[in-house]
C-alpha cells in the first residue's frame, strides 16, 4: 500500500488534469507509466518506489513532501500510520 496516492490525486485535480494529461506529463518526462498504473497509485493500489515519488513531484511542481499525508503536531508516528492504514481515502 502507498500513502501518497490521495495527495497525488487531489493535487492533480487541483490543476484541472485527467488522468490520462497527468499520465502524458509523466511519460514526457521520462516515467513509463500507463492511465492504468496512475490510477491504482491515486487508489492506494500499487507500491510507489523512490524514482516514481520523484517523477511525480516534479510533473506537479511540489516538493517532495506534499505528496505526503500531514501529521498534525503532537501525534505519534505509531499512531499516524495506523490510522492510514485503516484509511480509505
């Protein structure tokens, strides 16, 4: 399970693109990726690894972590990431 796929799908809808825009942004840069794949990241549905996080941060223009979850202050990491793992986003 991957915990960026909300972030990645909010942020993509933020600036107007389908799938299928994102994906063509992607795959000029360089990420062999299909609308398929982009989808089951979004969904929480497949393994995100280091170079696609990169990839994905620079089609959207956001350090690296704002595709992540916020953690409020005070909460416990333990804590966090059992919740998003309870979480369907």
């Amino acid at each position: 399970m991957n915990n960026i796929g909300p972030q990645v799908r909010r942020l993509r809808n933020a600036r107007g693109w389908s799938q299928s825009i994102f994906t063509a942004k992607l795959q000029i840069l360089g990420l062999e990726i299909s609308r398929s794949s982009l989808s089951k990241i979004e969904a929480r549905l497949n393994y995100v690894d280091d170079t696609t996080i990169l990839y994905l941060a620079e089609a959207l223009r956001v350090p690296i972590q704002d595709l992540f979850p916020q953690r409020q202050a005070g909460n416990r990491l333990r804590e966090f990431l059992e919740k998003l793992n309870r979480t369907r986003f």
